[in-house]
C-alpha cells in the first residue's frame, strides 16, 4: 500500500479543487458556457429613467443594402397594414441599390418584391395603395422617383428615359410628400446647386413646378421620425434619433452609440433592444397600430414585436 506524504496530499486536492471551478465555466470541448457569453447590456445616463427589463421581442430579420450616406427611409411601414418596404441586397450588389420588398404580418417570412433599382426614399400613399420611392437608374446612371404597387400593378417612372436627365450630372432627385392620395410633390435638381419642386398627378405623371428654385438642402435624403409637437425638456437634448410610435405611447431612441433604446416616458422607464453587441442601428419605424418596430441595423431589417409571448 502506497502512503502519500500528508502535505504533498493537501497541495494535489487544492490543485483538483482548482481545476474544477475553471472547467465549470467550459464546455468539455473547451468552449465557453453560455453564462460567461452572455450580451452585456448597454448603460443609460437620461436623468430621471430608470432601465427596465426589456419588453420587446425580435420576431423577423431580413438583409438590405448597404449605403455610404443618408438615402431617405431604407424602411417604412403601411399606413392602414402590417405591412412593411424595405431595400433589400440583390445576389448581384449589397451596396447602395436593391429591391424594393414587403413584408406582412403576421410571420414576416416571405419577401414580396415590388420593384428593383431601388435607392430610398420610400413614401407610402396616404391610403397605403401605393409606394414611392427614389430609384438609381444602372443603365444611364440617372436619378428618378418610381412608383411600386402592393397590388401588383405596373410600375410608374416618373422621369422615364431622358426626362430623368434634368442637370449634367447624376440628377439627385428627393421625394417631399404626398399631397394627397394623388398627387406627389417631389424636388428635383436643376444645376449647380439648384433644386426644383414639382408636383406630380397620379397616375396620368403630368407634372408642373411649384415654387421658386432653392438651394439643395444638406439633410436633402434625411430619415423621417414622428416628432410631437412639444418634445420634453429632458429629451430635447439628446445626442441621436428619437421617434415617436403614432399614438406617443412609447419613443424609440438610437443614442450616438447606435444603440437602440424604447423610451416609455409616462412610467418613467427605458430598456434596450437587443441588436447585438457589436451592431449599429440608423433608423426606425412603427407599424401604425403601435405593435410593430422596423429598425435598420448594419445589413439588416429587425422587427420587433411589444406584444410577446
């Protein structure tokens, strides 16, 4: 019978023991356990807000494009559906042009395509018939303003052949609003520094020129949020986006860090949305029920739902 040497017995136990707490945070393959990988979530200093479980829930993920600068909404929500547009990447480029897609509640799984060459822009008709939207032209490099219907009518060019060549250039154009639900006010460029406003009849395309010429606004592709009226002294001053759902019950808000944050101000609360730790988010939209929000991250269109199992 071996005896081992009462201090050296210690010494090997202490080591086993040792051993054993470090293996508990490994896998036996060496990996990491899940405990150890866990997201870190990100911090808030908005005076007055205390961070709150999160209370929303990813419930689709599709790709899109990738773009340099602001082109306009890259995401936009019907105005009467769930149904949301988004720029999707093509097999052929994920930079700057792609396919104008849908996605519909309540799975959100199955793209519809509506339109391709697709820059930004999009613009849902009041009585969500319709989509417009500033398209890249590849064959002349040209800027125009298409029209894409969910229903599956033709597409409408509105600057169709060399009508869309309204400078020596690539002939930036920008969609401002839809007057009503047939007529659509767009500005288009017209020289050196110089922006022209038309207004365009749908479907028949006639247009004619409203207003003087303008100098070409810095925020011309500038994304679009709800904003109400009067914006609480202590949001005013926040470095990033905020954006109001329709009925103003809850704010989303991508701070400077591209962090996404749900503000619920009449509780006094705001807890993150989980992105990933490495991502950046650049815009959002709601669904106009309030129980859906787009956000783009990166290369990717999230949709989160506030109703969660």
């Amino acid at each position: 019978m071996c005896r081992l040497d009462l201090p050296l017995f210690l010494k090997i136990a202490g080591f086993l023991g040792c051993l054993l707490v470090t293996l508990s945070a490994c896998t036996v393959f060496g990996g990491i356990s899940d405990e150890a990988t866990t997201t870190p979530v990100p911090t808030s200093s908005i005076s007055g807000l205390q961070v709150v479980s999160s209370q929303a829930c990813q419930v689709a993920q599709q790709g899109m494009i990738r773009v340099h600068d602001p082109q306009g909404d890259l995401i936009s929500w019907s105005p009467i559906t769930d149904t949301v547009a988004y720029i999707a990447s093509t097999s052929n480029s994920s930079w700057n042009v792609g396919d104008l897609n849908l996605l519909s509640a309540p799975l959100f799984n199955t793209p519809d395509r509506v339109a391709t060459q697709a820059a930004g822009e999009l613009t849902w008709s009041p009585d969500g018939t319709s989509i417009a939207y500033l398209g890249l032209r590849l064959s002349d490099n040209l800027y125009t303003i298409g029209l894409a219907y969910p229903d599956g009518r033709t597409l409408i060019d509105l600057f169709p052949g060399e009508a869309a060549r309204t400078d020596g250039y690539a002939s930036q154009k920008a969609i401002l609003e839809w007057v009503d639900t047939s007529r659509l006010r767009v500005l288009t460029s017209c020289g050196a520094d110089c922006m022209q406003s038309l207004d365009f009849a749908i479907p028949t395309g006639q247009s004619s020129p409203s207003g003087s010429t303008t100098q070409r606004a810095a925020d011309l592709w500038a994304v679009h949020t709800n904003l109400p009226v009067d914006i609480p002294i202590d949001l005013s001053g926040l470095a990033g986006q905020l954006n109001w759902s329709p009925n103003e019950s809850r704010i989303a808000y991508i701070d400077k860090d591209g962090y996404v944050w749900i503000i619920n101000e009449g509780l006094s609360t705001l807890y993150p949305l989980d992105i990933g730790q490495y991502a950046t988010a650049t815009e959002t939209d709601w669904s106009f029920d309030n129980q859906f929000l787009a956000v783009h991250v990166d290369q990717n269109l999230k949709i989160f739902s506030f109703e969660c199992p």
